[in-house]
C-alpha cells in the first residue's frame, strides 16, 4: 500500500514537472511572437496614419496652434513659433490630391485654400510632405509649398494669376454680374433684388481652381459662383498688375487716370469667366467665412445678420440651398452657429450659447452634418 501510494506521488510530481516545463515554453513562445510582433509594429509603416499627421498639421495651421504644429515635425524642420507673425490670408480647407509610400517614407500633395475676408484676395496653395517613421511616431520630415493659383481685386476687377506668371487675368468685373438676383429669403420668388455693385467682399476659390465663390456688397450682399477656365485665350493677356492694381476703384490718383486713359484707347479685355450661378442676396448681413466642401459639389456661408449668426450652403450646380434649414433647426434668438470646416462625408460646425439660459443644453455643442442625406447629429470633436 505504502509501495503504491509512493509511485503515484513519483507519478504526480512528474506530472507537475512536465506542466510547469510546457508552460514554460509556451510562455517563451509566446513573448518571443510579442516580441516579434512589436518589432514587425516598429517596422510596419501605416500610410493612413502618416495622413493623419499630414491633416493634424494643417488643422492646427488653420487654427494658428502652432506650437501643436511644431509637436508633429521632426527635429530637421522644427521652427521658432515666435517669428511667426499672423495675417489676414487664412486656410479655409485642404484636400488630399495624392498619397504613397515608397521605402519605409509617406509622400502626401495636398491642395490647400486660403482666403482673406477682409478683402477679396485667394489663393490655392500645393503642400508637399514627405513623413517618416521614429520609433513608433511619425513625424513631418520635410515640407515645400508652391502656390499654384491666385484671385484678387483690382480697381473694379477680379483678376487671376497663374503660380508665378507676371501676367494676370480678368475674371470678371461689376458688368460681368447679373443685374438682378433671388433672394434666398424670397421663397415664392415674388421679386428679385437688384444686385449691389459698390464693392467686391471676400471670394474663395475650390480645390481645382476652376470655380470661384464671390461676393458683393451695396444694398445687401450676392453671392455668386463663377466658373472659369484659364486656359481661354483672351484679349489683353498679362493686362494688370498684379498688387499694385489693388485699392479703392474710385481713387482719383495718378493710376486711377492712367488706367481710364489706357482703357480708352484699349480694347476691353475678354474675361476668362465663363458662367455665373447666384446663389443669394442677402439684406443686412456680412459674410464671415466661405468654404467648399472637399467634392466641390456644396459651397458652406457663413453670415452674420441682425446680431445672430448662422450658416447656409448651397449646391454648386444651381445655387440652390440644400433641405437642411439652419436657421429654422435652431434658435437662433438663443444660440449661435459657427461653421468648423468640411470633412470627406460631413460639414462640421459648433453651436454657441448667446447667453445663460434653461432649455438650450440640448443644442449647444460640436454637430456634425451627413452630407448624403443632410441630417444633423452631435458630434465629439
């Protein structure tokens, strides 16, 4: 008995060995596939993790948080915040045009709009970042901007400028807009307004660089979009400087009668516009801020009138306002609405409180807009 019982104890101690020592070795194995797989994670370069990196970088630009900026660039291309001095020309949006990777590095070309609006003045601007990978972060290695396009005003006059031409052209004056526009205030169309013309406000252009947003301002506010092509030929090429035109249309300055002489004896230049669409006209307001979505399809206002602010888009192709009513979804006696910008599939924008008071907590926040079917939702970021 005592025979027995000593072999089933030999027999359960080996057991117990054998245990341990398997365990022991899957144990090994599998921090070994870890550590194997940690290496292969240090090694793996995410093309769409270098993007967000790309998008993080010009957002903050956007937002002139540039020490964040300064957080996602590598020690190579680091820059002193401090020498930065702010200006009017702001980024309205970005697109990605291309991205690759090609040995272990990201490669991303971007089409950036800018627009000033305090005066009317846009430009595209090319972006090009290369991005690598240290450690497990990425960083900006190296980035060259080209400017590809510019719009602006001169004396009574939109002109265009292609990349670093001297040469400019015109893409339309006061005579190129319609006489009389729709409000979009007027739903039954009843009767149109007449356009105001005493001054061009702010423009911006899409990411292609074929259509451009324009604004009005007299009696009210238009906006328009004009398309263009810049490769039409036209009379009077390079006719106009470029920023020395700029400046009141009704100077009476030596320019201002050179100009009227020259165009006496000139024959008036073809503009490169060759179709506008009127979106609105708009009574009492100002316009804040322009912005096209990515697809070039929705052209996002925002405006500020009889002390509220609000948004309103509309469809490129006919001007039209999309089925989303802001100013009838919100209220707008009680909050504010500030447009954020345009993602792939969504406009985001934020809804701010005019003051303290009950009922409005449901309303104020981040929202987001689906733009397949215009429905509204809060968002987190």
């Amino acid at each position: 008995m005592n025979f027995n019982m000593k072999m089933g104890g030999k027999k359960m101690k080996k057991c117990m060995s054998y245990i341990l020592i398997f365990t022991l070795i899957f144990t090994l194995i599998g921090c070994t596939e870890k550590k194997a797989e940690n290496v292969r994670e240090k090694d793996r370069f995410d093309i769409k993790a270098a993007n967000d990196i790309v998008e993080s970088y010009i957002k903050n630009i956007a937002l002139e948080k540039y020490d964040k900026a300064n957080e996602l660039l590598s020690e190579k291309v680091k820059t002193d915040v401090k020498d930065i001095k702010p200006n009017d020309l702001k980024i309205k949006g970005f697109r990605t045009e291309e991205m690759s990777e090609n040995a272990g590095e990201g490669n991303f070309r971007l089409n950036v709009v800018k627009a000033n609006m305090n005066k009317p003045e846009t430009q595209i601007v090319e972006y090009k970042f290369k991005v690598i990978k240290d450690g497990i972060d990425y960083k900006i290695e190296e980035i060259k901007t080209t400017l590809l396009m510019e719009a602006f005003h001169s004396f009574d006059e939109i002109r265009f400028r292609k990349k670093s031409e001297l040469g400019t052209f015109l893409l339309t004056d006061m005579e190129g807009l319609p006489k009389y526009a729709y409000s979009k205030d007027d739903s039954a169309q009843m009767k149109s307004q007449t356009v105001p013309k005493s001054s061009f406000g702010p423009i911006v252009l899409d990411y292609t660089g074929d259509i451009v947003a324009i604004s009005t301002i007299g009696n009210g506010r238009y906006i328009g979009l004009l398309t263009f092509d810049d490769s039409m030929e036209t009379q009077g090429q390079g006719g106009g400087g470029g920023g020395s035109g700029v400046g009141n249309p009704n100077s009476s300055g030596a320019g201002g009668e050179q100009r009227d002489t020259q165009s006496r004896k000139m024959p008036k230049e073809k503009p490169i516009g060759k179709q506008i669409v009127s979106c609105d006209i708009m009574e009492n307001a100002v316009i804040e801020n322009m912005i096209f979505s990515k697809d070039e399809k929705l052209l996002a206002v925002q405006y500020s009138k009889d002390g509220n602010r609000s948004i309103r888009v509309y469809n490129v192709g006919d001007g039209e306002l999309i089925k989303f009513n802001f100013e009838e979804e919100y209220p707008l006696n009680k909050v504010n609405i500030v447009l954020r910008g345009f993602e792939e599939e969504t406009m985001k924008y934020t809804i701010v409180p005019k003051d303290k008071q009950n009922g409005i907590e449901k309303y104020v926040g981040n929202w987001e807009l689906d733009l397949k079917e215009f429905k509204a939702k809060k968002s987190e970021s």
